[in-house]
C-alpha cells in the first residue's frame, strides 16, 4: 500500500525543482524516497508537456542566484 502525498507536499517538490534542487536534495529535505520525488516531477512534467521545462527551471535557478 502506497502513502498519499498530500497537494502541500507535492508543490513543496515542484518548487524545490524549479529551484534548482537535485531529486537526492528534495528527497532529503522533504524526508520522501528519491523515487517518489522522481515520480512526482515526471508526473508534473507529464501534464505541463516537457517542452521548455528544463529551460524554466535553468531560468528560476538563475534567478534565484541574482
């Protein structure tokens, strides 16, 4: 049986993401299995369409380094 992540918890991976976090980062953080943080932004990628995702991201790391 697998434990629901809450909506909370989801956007806290997505976030970290963009952030410029690595999947070993979140996991660590978030106190969830790299796994499941894997699959959480394969899923989010999934629905926005993974055109320029990663451009995003490289730009919210920019960003945030600023």
């Amino acid at each position: 049986m697998t434990a629901r992540i809450s909506s909370f918890t989801n956007d806290i991976v997505i976030q970290s993401y963009l952030n410029g976090k690595t999947l070993d980062q979140i996991a660590k953080e978030t106190g969830i299995s790299k796994g499941t943080v894997y699959n959480l932004v394969k899923l989010w990628k999934d629905k926005l369409g993974s055109i320029g995702i990663e451009e995003i991201r490289e730009f919210a790391i920019i960003v945030s380094k600023s």
